[in-house]
C-alpha cells in the first residue's frame, strides 16, 4: 500500500513540474503573444499584430472587407440537410 502513496506522490510531482516548465515557457522570449484588448485592436487597425520579429514579417496586413465577404460567401453556401439513419 505503501508504493501506492510514493506512486502518487510522483505522479503529483512530475505534474507540478511539468505545470512550471509551462509557466516559464510562456514568458520567454520566443514565446507566442498574448492576445489582449490593445492587442486585438492593433489587428483591427493595421490586420497584423507584431510579434517582435521572426518570419512573419513578409506577410501583407489582413484586408477586414476581403475577410467579411469570405465569410458571407462561407455562409450563403447551400447545404445539404443531414441524412436520417434507419435505426
């Protein structure tokens, strides 16, 4: 019974562990941005969000109008009703 407390108690240590090495990740440098209000309206703005370098820089800025008409095309699509299945 005693192996299963130090199992656990492994267990409950890896995880903790692996929880700081996740915590420490997101705040390094080469780490993805954080996506916040000043962020989004950055994308709204400009249609891009820097990153602070990288390969990203090359791409052209996201066009809002191009992206809504993709989406009203997306939407106006016809689709096809579900098939029932004979139980």
């Amino acid at each position: 019974m005693t192996w299963l407390w130090i199992f656990l108690a492994l267990l409950a240590g890896a995880a903790g562990l692996r929880y700081l090495a996740r915590l420490r990740s997101a705040t390094r440098p080469g780490a993805p941005p954080r996506v916040d209000d000043d962020a989004l309206r950055r994308i709204l703005e400009h249609g891009t969000l820097s990153t602070g370098g990288g390969e990203d820089d090359d791409d052209e800025p996201l066009d809002p109008r191009k992206a809504a008409r993709a989406e009203e095309e997306f939407w106006a699509e016809s689709w096809d009703e579900p098939e029932e299945y004979s139980r």
